[in-house]
C-alpha cells in the first residue's frame, strides 16, 4: 500500500464517486423529462437518490480489489451517462 | 387525539419495557440481572416476544398522540432512547432491571 | 489494496472517520444546539424575552417597516465586487417576504432589491433585513446577533466559510464520510446485534471506550444516517447545480411555463399598481385551510413584484403540526387580493423531499421530539469524540515506544475539538453578557471571542498533551473540563446580573427559553466537574481497569473515561 495508490483510490473514491454522481442526476432528469415528468420532480427525485448511489461508489471503491476498473466505472461510467444526457437533451428538444 | 402527554408518556415506558425485555432476552444481558439463575430457551423466546409487544404498543400510543409524520419520529427515537436507557442501568445498575422478569 | 471486504470498510471508517471526524463533531455539536436555536436567542438578546406572536396585521403594522427597510452594507459590498464597480443609484424593489415559527416572539422582515448592471447575472440582487417586535412594531436595534439561529445554525452547515461555498462543500463531505462510517462501521461491527446493549465500563480503557463509540453509533444509528442523508439533499442544489448548468434551459423553461400555468408572473410589467389589503388575503387564506380541516396559522408571507400590476402575495401555512415545513400556499393577486391559486397537494416526489427537509429543520411544534434531537445529536458527538480516543488509545502505546507524536497531536486535536469547541461555544456566551450594549459591530466582537477562545483552547490543548507521547494521559482535558464548569456557571451568573431574569424569577414565570438555558448551563458545569474529578483520578497514574464515568456523562461530549 504505497502512498501514490492510497492517494489514487482516494481521489477514486471521491472524484470519480462524484463524476459517476452527476453523470447519474442529469441522465435520471433528462429520461424523467423524456418520459414526461415535470422538472422538478425529475430533479427532485435524483436528488434524493444521488447521495445513495454517493455513498454505494464511495463504499464500492474501496471494496473493490481493482483500481483500475474502479476508476473506469466511475470515471468512465459517469462520463458516459453525463455524455448521454447531454445527447438527449440535445437532440431531442426536452 | 388525546392529550399528548398522556399518550406519550406510556408510550417512552413501554419503548423502555420493551427495550428492557428484549436485552433480557439475550444470555449475557440475563445473567448481568439474575446471576443466580441462567436464561432457558423457553423464557428467552417469551421475553422476546413480550419485548416486540411492548414496542409495536409504544407505536400505536404514539400514532394517537400525533400527526403519522411525527409520531413515526417520537417512536424511532424513543426506541434508541430507551435502548440507551437499558444499556446504561445493566452496566451500573442491572439490579434495577430485575422487576422485568422474576 | 485490501485482503477482504471486511478490511478495506476498516480502514476507510478509521482513516476517514479520523480526517472529517472534526468537521462532523462541530456539525453534530452545533447542530444539536441549533434545535433550540431560538431558545438560544432569547438569551442572547434580552429584548426579546418574550412569548410567541402570531403575525401582525401587514396593512397596519408590517407595511410601512417593510418601506423603510434599505440593503444591507456587506450586501452592497459584495453586490459591487461582483459586478465589478459601482452599483446604480435606485435599486428596484422586487419582492417582500416576513417569517416566524411558533417558537420565535420577534418577526424577521426581507426585502429583495434587483443590481440591474451585472453583466454576467441578470437576476443579479441584494437583500435587506429588520428584525421587529411583533406587539408594538419596533425595530430591534440592528446589531444584536441571534446566537442561536444567526450564529450556531450557520456554523453547523456552513462553518462560517461563505467564500465559493467552502464550508458548505466541507460539511457536505463530512456528511458523505458519516453515512459511510455508518456503513462501515456496521460491516466491522462482527457482533453488531449480540453486543447491541453492551457497555462494560469497568473493562479496560480500550474496551470500555470502543462499547461507547458503538453504542452511541449503533443505538442512534437511523438519526445519524437520516440526518446526514437529509443534510446532503437539503442542500443538492449546491452540491449538484444541475439546474445552473447543464439543465439551464430546462429549468428555466420549466418554471416560466409553471409560473404562466399557475397565473404566477415570473417578472414584473412595469406597469405600477397598488396594493390591495393583505389582511383581507390573510383572512382567506386561513378560512381555505380550515375548509381544507388544516387550520393553522401564517408562517410565511411573501409580495412578489411589490407595487406592479403583475405583483402577487404568496400565503404558506406554518406546519406545526406535522414534519412538513411550510405548505398549503394560497397566491392572491396583489392589487385586487383576488385568489389565483390555491397550491395543489404536493407529487409524491415532493412529499417524500418535504417529509426528509421538515424532520431536518424541526419547525413542528414538539418538545420531547426536539429533545430526542439533542440527545441524538449528543449521542453523535460522544460517538466521534470516542472515536477519536479509541484512535489514540490503541496507538499511543505502541508511539511512545517509537518515539511518534502522532498520538499526541490527533490527542490534541481531540482536546480541541471536544472540550475546546465547548469552551467556545460558553465563551460567546459570556462575552454577550459582558460587552458593552452600545458597542458598535458588538455582534463581530462576539464572533471573535468565540473564534479566538477555540484558538487559545488549541493552544493550551496542544501544550498540555506532552504525556500522551509517552503514553499517558493528556492534563488538557481535565483543566478544560474545569474551564467549562466556571464559564458555565459565569455564563449563568452574569445573565442574572446584567438581566435581572435569575433562575428562580425565571421558573416562577414559567419563561422556559431563559429558564431552559441557564439550566442547561448548569447541567453541563455539572457534568463537566464530574468528569474533572475522574479525570483527575485517572491521571494519578492508576494501571487499574477504567474508571466508570458518569450515567448522564454518556451524553455530554465533555466525558473523557480515561484510565
């Protein structure tokens, strides 16, 4: 367990906990929209549930043995669902 | 809904009861009260049930007393009150304990 | 990194716990005083020791305070740092709003005034605030900072640190951390349900203190899980601003559509008109939710686009009576006091987010839930506190022998933490009992007792745990605990002496807020004598299992059961 690792997971954890988050809230808004749901409830129910899904990627990057998958799934993981959002937002005009 | 004070209070006694049977029910917790005596399986079942009993009582007196959205609070947090209170008296006073199961 | 589940949930509760365990101790700390917070405020400004008012006639009383009330200075500053220069010479009033509970005697008056030249934010405003008596209209004098709801409240969800929302980020991540260590803790905890009752005093030190830390964690552990989990929702807007960002177009298509569905202008015509009698709307409002079998009383009242023709007045219900804050909203036209809207009953969505932000914010009238609250929050405290002592337990043993200090320092920030934070907290106190009434900025003055007694406590806190690097017990949290003690019954005192109001006038006329206080204040002279007196004994070098300390100690931070 060196420190550069330690640091890695840490910034796991956190960064990409938070990145997964976000990619979460704004694809959960944009398919509540797309499916008719007012705004603020789309928004209020991600709310609710983001700091849970927080708090399972958070728990999640530790447990898990890899650190490289740890950072793809969050990181990557949160990318993706933010660049899909956007798609959907975009394209089609919510 | 009835005075609250008079619906809350049994029901923070029977959160404590029912808190205290439920300790009772477990081996370590019986022998700290009756030293004397070891917890037989028969009796610990009872305990437990009577224990469940007391605090399913505490929640319906809490739901007369208050609005559901509230009395769901007072009963949660009664619950961990008197859990306390039980964990605190079987450390230093467990004989206090002992006029919920002869 | 880790060999088993099991480990890596240890060391990131013990690592992590040990990082953020000092925010989360001044936000369970100050949090759990925050439930009296209005309490707190009686105390601290005597002018207002007196009984819960309803909301004023605004025609006759409110409405002219309303026209007086002009932005505040640090307001205008920071308008002008923003914009970048000087703002305009007329700032248009935009909206008007007056809010109380059932617990607060004084009425808090805002007015919102647009800054039209910021380039970067059209809705660019500032704000300006009165506080009133309700009974005669008097303006309480300006700088009288509210202890309580002006000072702990914030402290505990923002730490006093507005620049780019620091604070807020910091508690926010403390609040992540906690539910974490929740979890993580229950993952460690092998015999979580076994040993649910289990608190073995006369056991050594290490076992003794580590019973505590689970049992105030495990026994209150749906308060400390909802309410972390209800703090980081509360505030989603700032850790998530989706809203602002990426879903800009959205949410403001959203709310113009909202606002045109609802009759409810979004902004104003232009065009001037007056206003119609508020009173009147008032009246309405109340005969709807007694028809609705919710009467109640006005929590929340708020003129939007005061003096124009688009100008509508929002009336909440105060939700006393159940978790939900304010609700119930009735909009009347401003000019005509015509009903336009009658809010609809809440989406499911928004009932579950109502129901988690009033458990949160406690505006229901309930005292044994209020101090169920504050044993919760306690039972938080004594949690992390003996975390942190378990922390230096377990290790500073093994330190000594390696010459470390590490011990010493997470010992000394401990002190700081625990019995410094309390320190402070009493000093404030004090000093708003000793500083001149006429002081000018006397509220800034109070804020630096506090902040500079947490410092001096550091510093004594640090000076005085030399021992712990050979590991012994560290001096600091006795003499701190006797510092409490005189700053508590000071605190007591000098109210009675620059007040009048003593403890026995104060029963007599059943007036609980001060009465309550200065109890309080007492209470914890006395558990904090307590614990110097075992703490005392345990230092006399005393290789004997722990010391067994106070019942009612459980639930004062103050408690240090050290051998």
């Amino acid at each position: 367990m060196n420190a550069a690792r330690i640091a890695s997971r840490v910034a796991a954890s956190l960064l990409g906990g938070y990145a997964f988050v976000w990619g979460f809230v704004t694809l959960g808004i944009a398919l509540g929209l797309a499916v008719g749901m007012d705004y603020d409830d789309a928004r209020t129910l991600c709310n609710l549930l983001a700091f849970l899904v927080f708090l399972s990627c958070f728990c999640w990057a530790f447990a898990h043995a890899s650190l490289a998958r740890v950072w793809g799934v969050l990181a990557g993981g949160g990318l993706l669902m933010t660049g899909a959002a956007w798609w959907l937002l975009g394209t089609t005009a919510l | 809904m009835s005075s609250p004070v008079l619906l809350l209070l049994p029901a923070a006694l029977a959160s404590l009861a029912g808190m205290g049977w439920l300790a009772l029910a477990m081996e370590d917790n019986w022998q700290r009260v009756h030293r004397d005596r070891p917890l037989r399986p028969g009796k610990s079942a009872t305990l437990r049930c009577i224990g469940a009993l007391a605090v399913a009582a505490a929640l319906l007196l809490c739901l007369r007393a208050d609005h559901p959205t509230m009395a769901v609070l007072v009963w949660v947090m009664s619950l961990s009150a008197a859990a306390l209170a039980v964990t605190l008296l079987l450390a230093w006073r467990p004989t206090w304990l002992a006029w919920l199961c002869r | 990194m880790f060999s088993s589940f099991r480990l890596s949930m240890a060391w990131l509760h013990t690592w992590f716990g040990l990082v953020l365990g000092y925010v989360l101790m001044v936000a369970f700390f100050f949090g759990a005083l925050s439930v009296f917070d209005r309490e707190i405020d009686r105390w601290a400004i005597p002018e207002s020791r007196f009984e819960p008012q309803p909301m004023p006639s605004f025609d006759k009383v409110l409405k002219p305070i309303f026209q007086s009330i002009t932005p505040e200075d640090e307001e205008l500053e920071a308008a002008r740092e923003r914009v970048g220069g000087p703002l305009p010479e007329k700032l248009p009033l935009m909206n008007w709003s007056a809010y109380t509970t059932h617990r607060d005697p004084v009425l808090s008056m805002y007015a919102e005034f647009a800054v039209t030249n910021n380039p970067n934010d059209p809705d660019e405003h500032v704000h300006g605030h009165v506080t009133i008596d309700p009974r005669s209209g008097e303006v309480l004098p300006h700088d009288r900072l509210k202890i309580g709801s002006g000072f702990f409240y914030p402290l505990h969800f923002s730490l006093h640190l507005e620049w780019q929302s620091l604070g807020y980020w910091i508690v926010g991540l403390a609040a992540l951390v906690m539910l974490a260590a929740l979890v993580s803790g229950v993952v460690m905890h092998r015999k979580i349900f076994r040993e649910f009752f289990t608190f073995r005093p006369a056991k050594h030190i290490r076992r003794s203190t580590l019973d505590l830390h689970n049992l105030t964690g495990v026994l209150a552990l749906p308060f400390h899980f909802i309410f972390a989990l209800s703090g980081l929702t509360i505030f989603a807007g700032i850790y998530l601003p989706v809203s602002e960002t990426m879903l800009k177009p959205q949410a403001q298509a959203h709310a113009m559509e909202e606002a045109r569905a609802k009759g409810l202008a979004f902004k104003p015509s232009g065009t001037p008109a007056p206003m119609a009698s508020v009173d009147a709307m008032v009246l309405e409002a109340k005969r709807r939710w007694a028809a609705r079998d919710m009467p109640g009383e006005v929590g929340f009242l708020q003129v939007h686009h005061v003096g124009d023709a688009n100008g509508y007045v929002s009336i909440y219900r105060a939700g006393s009576d159940r978790v939900a804050l304010v609700g119930q909203a009735v909009h009347f036209e401003a000019s005509s006091g015509r009903v336009i809207l009658e809010e609809p009953p809440p989406t499911p969505v928004a009932s579950i987010n109502n129901f988690l932000t009033g458990l949160h914010l406690q505006h229901f009238r309930h005292w044994l839930l209020r101090w169920f609250y504050v044993l919760g929050g306690l039972m938080g405290c004594v949690c992390i506190a003996t975390g942190f002592l378990f922390f230096v337990e377990k290790r500073k043993a093994q330190h000594s022998r390696q010459g470390s200090n590490a011990s010493r320092w997470v010992d000394a920030l401990a002190v700081t933490t625990v019995t410094g934070m309390v320190l402070a907290a009493l000093a404030i106190l004090v000093a708003n009992r000793l500083l001149p009434v006429d002081l000018p900025h006397r509220g800034d003055w109070e804020q630096r007792f506090f902040w500079g007694s947490w410092m001096l406590a550091c510093g004594h806190a640090v000076w005085r745990s030399a021992p712990v690097a050979r590991g012994r017990l560290a001096p600091a949290w006795r003499e701190q605990c006797w510092l409490i003690a005189a700053l508590a019954v000071a605190a007591v005192a000098l109210n009675w002496a620059t007040t009048g109001d003593h403890l026995l006038s104060t029963l007599a006329r059943g007036y609980w807020p001060v009465a309550g206080m200065d109890l309080s204040l007492l209470v914890c002279a006395g558990l904090a004598v307590a614990a110097a007196l075992r703490l005392r004994r345990a230092e006399r070098g005393s290789a004997a299992p722990a010391a067994a300390p106070e019942a009612a100690a459980r639930d004062k931070l103050v408690e240090a059961p050290r051998v």
